[in-house]
C-alpha cells in the first residue's frame, strides 16, 4: 500500500469513527475577509424533480408542461411567478413551497442554470436515438450518475472534482485539512490526490471518547495514549497513522475550542437537517481568520429526491427544506458580511421522468440547477430552456427523459473561474470542457 492511500484510509477510518466532527461553533463578526472565497455543493440526493422546480407559464408552453406531467403537474394557479431578465416574453413561476428562493431570485441573489446533465459531447434527439454519440455510461442508474457528477469523467478521474479544484487552490500557507469540507460523511466530490478532505458532523466535533482532556477519571487513559503517540516504532505505517492520530486530536481541539467561543447567529435556524448542516458551514466561515483560510470547497447532501411514490407531497416537503435552508444560509452568510463571497449551487445526479407512473416519477437525466450568492448574476434562467412535449425534439425515448443541454462542466466552468482557476486550469480539473463551448454559460459577475 502506498503512502498516499494509507493516510487517506487513515482519515476515511477517522472520518466514519467520528473522531473528525465539529461541533457548535458562532461567528467571529467584522473579521476582514481579504480575498476569501467559498464554494459549497449542495447535493440532492435521488434525482430532484427540476422541471415541477421551475415551470413554464406561458400558455402555450404550460398547456405542454401540464399534458406531459399528468398528475405530476403544479395547477398554473399556484405557481410563484417569475420574470427572468433575458427570457422576454416567456413566463416561469416556481414550485409554491419555494417562496423564500423566488425572493432571493426576485432581488438577483439566486439564478437557474437550465436543463444540466451529465454529457459526453453535445447530442440530439437524433444522436441519441442512433446511439451516433458517446453516451455516459449506466444512465438513470443512482450510484453511476453521482460519480459522473462527482468525478466529471469517472472512467479516468481517479479524484473528485472539488478534490481538483482544492488541489490548485490551496495557497502555499493555508492548511490543506480545513480546505475541503464534507458534512455529516465523506464524498467523493472532494477525494483528492494532493490533500485529505475533512468529514464533520452537523452539530459538531466528536471528541476522542474515555480520553477527555476536562474530566480527572480520563487523565490517566489521555497520558498514556499520548505516551503511545510519542513513541518511536520504526514502522512507516505506523508511523503515519500515529501522526495522523495526533493531527486529529489536536484539530478536534483546537478547531473545536476556537468554534465554541464565538456567539450564535441571530438568523433564526429552520428545523431541519440541511439547514444544520449549511449552519456548520456558516460556522466554518465564520472562523476563516483564525484558520488562515482563502479558499475552501464545501459539501453538503439532502437525500429523499428519489419520488418514484408519493411524488407530489413528499416533493412539497423537499421543497420547503430546500428553500428555507438555503435562504437562511444565505442570510447567514449575509450576517458574516461574506456573502459576496460565498457561491452555492444545487447538484444531482438526474432529473425525473415527465411522465407519471401513477403516483410518482422515475430516473431520466436533464435537470434544472440553482445557483446562490451576492456574485451570482441572479434574477435570470441561463442556458437553454428545453421543450417538455414527450416525444419531442429533447425527449430521449418517449416518456420525459430530457436530454441535457448544458453540461455539468459547462455549468461548473463560471463558478470556478469565480474562485480563481484559470483556463488552463479548468481544463485540467475538467478535462472534458474541451468537448463543448465553455463560455456559453456565465452566470457569476
């Protein structure tokens, strides 16, 4: 076993323990933020729903939606109305249990990225349906399309995207550990060749259990584990996980101590696990001076999006987690004075079925994406808006499988250069933007 792979199975061990959990932290205001940014992923895990997430409201266009949803379809009536800056004659309105990210939409802090999905190159209708093109491998299958989204490439990628894109933007004096983030478990977003990514729990920090440093019965099991720490085994692999060991339990402690003494947020916390986790996120940043950051990439999972029954009210449910938690995110970040700084955007792994089965949706491909953040060119749908006839010029094969329009790299390639990757870095992180227009989309200011 290499070096390299023994640390990381080191922290994976670590990671899944328990050992790396952080726990409450507040925010340190009025801390410049010199040029501090931060990317934060937020994953929708099971294929959300997009096109019930945005909705056509023109008549032509939604009379298209409502024949090709059925029962899937959001009555016109309640519908949260849009009007996208460059769309115009066409009308949207959004899902009505979005009403927080239709405001943030309305005041330009929130846009929607279009009909995204994994490609290998530009395709038709009729590429596709000739099988004329490279397709990705295994589509509408869970576990492979997330490693498409996460990898970009999985059959030459041995590393995730954020774990690339950490790669080069780490500075020379910034702690590689706090660079990349994962919330309760690790991703393969952020595995990395160059760096360990960090898991931590929504509410905190787990510290080292029997070996406290606060309570007198521990002190003698904490001597003698730092005693096995400092011996000397002449065993690399020992000697890497003692050091790895060591490493923890000082960052549990002092990350940890540094979190706790900074006061709550006073924007009130919706009742949910994604926003605690975001909230963990906020509490990260509000460190940032203290941990010497500049540059970190975050990774947060909401699960739940996989609707094949019960569609229409566990989407409502879906929805108004999602948009209560990233408002208040943003409202966070706002609090922090770094929401300029700070850009999150939504991922998963594909959209739903147009077509009903009944009482739900199943797998199919193009989704709809939003993108949040006081540098996001928000009020806007970029990207090319596709037609929901089935059977029609982006249907794949006949029941509402869309086929996307703007690639996951494409849809990638503005918010990274927005963190400081060059073109020639882009390329690098995602060797595949050669294949499509990599400035067709630009939705960061």
């Amino acid at each position: 076993m290499k070096r390299r792979d023994f640390i990381k199975l080191g922290s994976a061990a670590i990671a899944t323990s328990g050992l790396m959990n952080i726990s409450q932290s507040a925010h340190a205001l009025n801390i410049p933020t010199g040029d501090y940014k931060a990317l934060v992923c937020i994953f929708l895990l099971g294929g959300n729903d997009g096109f019930n997430m945005v909705v056509p409201t023109s008549n032509f266009d939604y009379d298209e939606y409502a024949a090709s949803r059925q029962n899937m379809a959001i009555p016109k009536a309640d519908l949260l109305p849009v009007s996208p800056i460059s769309h115009g004659g066409s009308s949207f309105g959004f899902h009505p249990q979005l009403s927080e990210l239709k405001g943030l939409f309305d005041s330009g802090r929130v846009a929607v990225m279009s009909n995204v999905g994994n490609l290998i190159e530009p395709l038709s209708r009729q590429q596709f349906l000739e099988r004329s093109k490279s397709l990705p491998d295994q589509l509408f299958s869970h576990n492979d399309q997330q490693d498409q989204w996460r990898y970009v490439d999985p059959q030459v990628q041995k590393s995730g995207l954020g774990g690339r894109v950490m790669d080069l933007a780490v500075p020379n004096n910034q702690d590689p550990l706090l660079t990349g983030i994962a919330i309760d478990g690790r991703t393969n977003w952020l595995s990395s060749q160059l760096n360990l990514d960090l898991s931590i729990g929504r509410n905190g920090f787990d510290q080292y259990g029997y070996i406290a440093s606060d309570k007198n019965w521990t002190q003698d099991r904490r001597a003698a584990f730092r005693e096995l720490l400092n011996n000397n085994y002449n065993d690399p692999f020992i000697d890497e996980f003692k050091g790895l060991q060591s490493r923890t339990m000082e960052l549990v402690e002092r990350v940890g101590a540094q979190i706790d003494n900074v006061p709550d947020f006073t924007t009130a916390k919706p009742d949910s696990r994604l926003a605690t986790q975001l909230e963990m996120v906020a509490k990260l940043i509000a460190i940032r001076a203290e941990l010497g950051m500049e540059r970190q990439v975050f990774y947060v999972g909401m699960g739940g999006f996989d609707t094949h029954d019960g569609h229409i009210t566990r989407q409502q449910e879906l929805f108004t987690e999602l948009s209560q938690s990233m408002s208040y995110f943003y409202d966070v970040t706002t609090e922090l004075g770094v929401q300029n700084n700070v850009t999150s955007f939504t991922s998963s792994e594909f959209g739903r079925t147009l077509t009903s089965n009944g009482d739900g949706t199943d797998h199919a491909w193009g989704n709809h994406q939003l993108v949040m953040g006081g540098a996001v060119r928000g009020g806007d749908i970029y990207g090319q808006v596709p037609s929901l006839e089935i059977d029609g010029p982006d249907d794949a094969n006949n029941d509402g499988r869309i086929i996307p329009t703007t690639s996951v790299e494409q849809y990638m390639a503005s918010p990274l250069r927005w963190f400081g990757l060059t073109d020639s870095e882009l390329n690098s992180v995602m060797p595949n933007l050669s294949a499509f227009n990599a400035n067709a989309v630009d939705f960061m200011l």
